[in-house]
C-alpha cells in the first residue's frame, strides 16, 4: 500500500488562510519587463519571454488536462511553501562572503573548478554592468592566501557567461565554452584552452558549432563510452522548431562534429539533460523535455548512433527541470526526474521515473510544491550528495527560492523531508537568484552554497554572489532528531472507497489532532484530538463529514500534527 504525506511547517489554521494560488501574470510578466526582458503573446495564455541578453524560452501558462489525476500507488511528498519556518534550517549553513561575480545563466549553476590546480577553485561570471551595456565581459574570480575571491582574468569585452567547461581533446586540461554577443544580437561561442597544466584556460582556441543558434542546456560526457568527448545541447524554438543536438569531438578539425539531431515543431522549447543506464541494458539515456509537456527518451545504440526509444506526456507543461538519481531507494533501478509547473494552479510537480522493461518507465514518486511557481528563468533541478551520506540530494532553484530535499524512506518506498529552505535574501531586496551551486568554496571538505544574484536598476546591473558555508554537522544531527516525533503515516487502502485505516507510530506522549480538508483547504471533520502515548495506532474514517453526511469522490488531505511536526497525507476515495 502506498505512503503519501504533506510535509508542513506551522499550525493548521494556515491550510485555510494561506491555501491559494497567488500568481499574478500581469505582475510577473510587468516585472520581466522592469528587470530589461520583453515578451510576446504567440496565442491565449503562451507567452515567449527573452531576458535582456537575448536568451528566450516559451512559458504556458495555462493547465493541462488531468493535472491532479491521482496515482494511487505512487508515493507523493506534498510541501506548502508558505509554511515553511526558514529558521529551522538556519544552523545548517551561515554567511562567509559576498563575491562581486555571478554567471548570468538561467539554466545551469554558477561554474566552480580548480583548472589551474592549485587547491582554491575558481568561479566565473560578470560582474557589475553599466546600461546600455548588456552584460559582461565574463571574469574569473579565484579564492587567494587570506581566503578571500578576488578578480585574476577578464575575457573579451563581449563575452557574457559560460556554457561548460570539460576537457574536450584529453589532453588532461579542461577547456571552457563562453557565450559571445555580436551587435547585442547574436550568440557566438568561442572555446579557451589551457596551454599547461597549471594555468587557466584563456587562449583562444576554436568556435563552437559555428552558428547563431541559442544553445542551452549544454552538456559534455561520453555516452557511446568510445573515450571521445560527446556535448548534447537544446535551442529554443525562435524559428518555430526546436531541437535536441549531440555532437563529438573531432581532432583532425579541432572541433564538434553533429551525430544525432531531433528537432520537433510542436514542442516549444525543448530542455535537457538527464542522463543515465536508467533501464540497465548497458546503453546511455538522455532525457529531455518540452514546455507543452512532453518527455523524450534518447538512447545510444551504438558508436555516434542515437534514437528516441521512448516518449510520453507529462502531468504539468513547462517540464524545463531533469535530473537524475543513482538509486535513492535502494531498490537497485537508478531514476530520472522531470519538473514541471503549473501556473493556472499555482503548481511545481516533480515525478521520479524507474524503468520496469526496456524502454520502459513509470512514475514511482511525485513531489508537489504548493504555491510555488515563477516566471523566471531560474527553474534548475539538480540531483547532489550535499551531506556525504552517499545519496543525492534534489536541489531545487525556483525564482528566488532554494530548497533542498532529502529521501528519508526505503526500498520501493518513496519519502522525502525538506532538509533545508531559503526564501529569498532580506539583505538584498530587489535581487534575483540565478541557479544555486553546491561546491567546497571554503576549502574545509564540507560543501556549501554559493547564491549568484543580480539587481536591476535604471543605470546599473549589479552582480554578485553569496557564499553560504556548511556549518557543523552536529548541530545539523541534532536538529533533523528533533523533528522525528512520529512515523510516516499511511492510509490504506488507497483508493478506498467506503473506509479508510489512518496508520501511524507515536514516538513520544503528544497531544495528537487528526484532520481531514477537501483538495481546496476546507475542513471536512477532526477524527482526533487528545493526547496519545508512544505506540502504533490504527483509526477509521468512514468518508463522512462532521455532521455525518456521505462525501463525494474525490482526494482529501488527511492531516496528523503532534507537538512538534505537522504531515498530510492525501488520499483518493472513488464510489
């Protein structure tokens, strides 16, 4: 039987005030404009937005058809965002310093390496920029003796922000990608190479793909395993089709030569990458998706040869966020994850997908952020091992949100907690996040986080970066324990259909309220409210309301708060 729960953060008054959908497309699309973006309406309620240095992607901000239809064997984690208690997370990461560099990338986290290999990593960006200036030139910023960043290299006047760093020739040296700008217009995208091991990459080397095609999403590996660096990226639909491309590196032209091209008319835009053996037949998988909400499966069949071996739809359009996970569960099937948002309903839906036949995937765990959603180009999922326990960690940057969500269940069982939030700066009102990266900037082996923002004004552009360092992991033990006052509750069936069973373990004597609300936040009748000894307790509820009347079908909320945590669960009564 299935496990769903709600995780939340306050009382249970805040269900009813505070459950709505507060995204306001006049407002947002207004403040896209304030920040020097524009936008266009291409039909009813889909709009193509271009941020001020030309970058586009294609938003629909409508629902699609059956976005709640519920999966009854799924494990879902329900998060409200407008009940989380942000001082809760406080001791897990504080403020070391402001770096006055930020990679102005919506799709990828600030760049941290160590190219010159000597042990104080480098991060790379802009900095501040006088309009009419667009942005740029792309710096590098490198931590010194007294650990401090400072400003070591500046690129040519034109370039604006790095698209990837990888060692494309195997020369055991990293090459970095830059985005250019010619007449403010077209992108360009030059490659600097290191001329030795312990110097940076600032010679130039050779043009990437050489055209003005938008690349985004740009990924380096080596998915046909032939000890040749392969890239994958996406363009946007500018010119009414979007597309998919892998290409490999070539020696004899000191350049990437295209081995697979998808490009579809009806997907605007595509975006990317997952990637993984997720149906364990040896062969590499790249994920992709699209704004309407559709999922592609791309797989290497042999040397330079790929095809899309899978596709479906997705519950949400805007499915602009991936990542993948080496086996959270411990089932032995490692997953891929799609993100997708919902504006009309105020939602950003997360599915984690395992194979169960080749080729074949279904969803075995969601994650719904209630409301949260946003405008801005900053929607990243990113899949990383933040606190050394061998597991990733879902890092989700949504406009000036961070969260981070850690699985807390076992084998075939789904469950997340929210291991750590951050709701914007209050020291930098106005700013905006770029995508979070996680990295040792400090150089104690703890990761933290570094923050990039920009603040737009009428006469400056200003961008920089917070690093917050990782604090002592035993204050953080401590914490996560306290929390843990009852087991993961569970109602079975599910779906019912005239009864249900609440189950639940009590670890400590705590005043136990049990409630149930409809899907809109109302309160249907409380089944508990007294106080319970530790042990394992098992309640009825016979789909009927205070005053005893038959509910209809439909999901309802089923909420448990003890002292010291609150968890909802849903669950779907058919008749």
């Amino acid at each position: 039987m299935n496990k769903i729960f709600f995780l939340l953060v306050f009382g249970l008054s805040a269900i009813i005030l505070a459950q709505q959908n507060n995204f306001n497309k006049g407002y947002e699309l207004q403040k896209f404009v304030e920040q020097g973006g524009k936008y266009e309406e291409n039909s009813p309620n889909i709009y193509r937005l271009t941020n001020r240095i030309g970058e586009s992607r294609t938003f629909y901000l409508g629902s699609k058809e059956n976005i709640f239809e519920s999966n009854a064997d799924v494990d879902t984690t329900i998060i409200n965002i407008w009940e989380i208690d942000t001082t809760k997370y406080s001791s897990k990461f504080t403020f070391w310093q402001q770096v006055p560099v930020a990679n102005i990338s919506w799709w990828l986290p600030q760049p941290v390496e160590d190219l010159n290999n000597n042990g104080r990593p480098e991060l790379f960006g802009c900095t501040n920029t006088i309009i009419p200036n667009i942005a740029g030139p792309v710096k590098i910023f490198e931590r010194n003796i007294n650990d401090i960043y400072q400003d070591i290299f500046s690129y040519d006047t034109s370039t604006v922000l790095v698209k990837g760093i990888a060692d494309f020739n195997k020369d055991e040296n990293k090459e970095i990608i830059i985005a250019s700008l010619v007449d403010d217009v077209f992108f360009f995208y030059p490659v600097y190479k290191c001329d030795s091991a312990s110097v940076l990459p600032t010679t130039p080397d050779f043009f990437f793909y050489l055209d003005t095609l938008q690349i985004n999403n740009l990924i380096l590996g080596d998915w046909d395993n032939n000890g040749i660096t392969d890239c994958a990226f996406t363009t946007p639909s500018i010119w009414d089709t979007t597309m998919c491309v892998i290409s490999e590196y070539r020696d004899s032209i000191n350049n990437f030569e295209e081995v697979f091209r998808f490009k579809s008319i009806f997907d605007s835009d595509i975006s990317g990458f997952a990637i993984g053996d997720f149906d364990q037949d040896n062969k590499t998988e790249l994920v992709i998706s699209s704004g309407p909400g559709n999922v592609f499966v791309i797989e290497n069949e042999d040397e330079n040869e790929y095809s899309i071996v899978n596709q479906f739809p997705f519950s949400t359009p805007n499915t602009y966020m991936q990542a993948a996970t080496k086996d959270l569960d411990g089932n032995g099937k490692p997953e891929f994850w799609i993100g997708g948002q919902d504006f009309e309903e105020g939602i950003t839906l997360y599915q984690c997908y395992e194979t169960d036949r080749d080729n074949s995937y279904k969803v075995v765990a969601s994650i719904e952020l209630r409301y949260l959603t946003s405008l801005s180009f900053t929607n990243l999922l990113q899949a990383v091992d933040i606190d050394d326990d061998n597991k990733e960690e879902l890092i989700i940057s949504i406009g000036n949100v961070i969260l981070i969500i850690k699985f807390v269940g076992s084998p075939g069982n789904h469950q997340y907690k929210l291991w750590y939030a951050k709701l914007g700066e209050v020291t930098q009102l106005g700013a905006q996040f770029y995508p979070v990266s996680i990295a040792d900037l400090n150089g104690d082996g703890k990761r933290d986080l570094l923050i990039p923002m920009e603040k737009y004004t009428p006469s400056v552009i200003y961008n920089f970066s917070y690093i917050l360092k990782r604090d002592k992991i035993s204050g953080i033990i401590e914490s996560e324990i306290k929390e843990l006052s009852f087991e993961v509750v569970r109602a079975y069936p599910n779906p019912f259909n005239s009864e249900s069973i609440i189950s639940f373990n009590i670890y400590e004597t705590s005043n136990v309220q049990l409630k149930i609300f409809n899907s809109l936040g109302k309160e249907i009748t409380t089944l508990l409210d007294k106080v319970f000894s530790p042990g394992n307790y098992n309640i009825s509820w016979d789909a009927r309301d205070r005053l005893g009347n038959s509910l209809p079908s439909g999901v309802y909320l089923i909420v448990l708060k003890t002292k010291n945590s609150v968890r909802t669960f849903k669950s779907l009564l058919l008749k």
